[in-house]
C-alpha cells in the first residue's frame, strides 16, 4: 500500500508540474507554444483555460490526499 501511495504521489507531482507550467499567464505560458494561444480553436481559450485550472485542482487535491496518505502510513511502520 505505502508503495501505490508513493507511485501515485510521483505520478500526480510531474502532473502538477506540467499542468502548472501549461497554463496561461501574462505572457502566454507554454501553453501558446503548442497551440493554445490560437483564437480560432473551437471550444475558446476561455474554456481552455477554465479547463486547465479545474484539472490543476483536481490533481492538486489527489496529490494533497497521497501526500497525507504516505504520511499516515510511514507514521504507523
């Protein structure tokens, strides 16, 4: 179980990372570097980034509940 938890907690902290790094700043962030900038795009940038936002939460949360999870665990061993 401790070693789930710790894959996970790697897992959902190169996620973090990169969704983190994909969203959109001042500047445009990466996210304008693979097509994310583009007007034309059929859902909206707005959307996009709405979206962005709600996965970064979402893996956020996951990795919040790994990282007490590992901590619970390694705390009975």
């Amino acid at each position: 179980m401790i070693l789930t938890l710790q894959i996970i907690l790697i897992v959902t902290s190169l996620m973090l990372i990169a969704l983190i790094l994909l969203q959109r700043s001042k500047g445009g962030g990466l996210t304008s570097l693979f097509g994310g900038g583009v007007q034309s795009s059929l859902s909206g940038s707005a959307a996009a980034d709405r979206n962005m936002a709600r996965y970064t939460i979402f893996v956020g949360m996951i990795w919040a509940i790994a990282v007490v999870g590992n901590g619970l665990m390694l705390a009975n061993v």
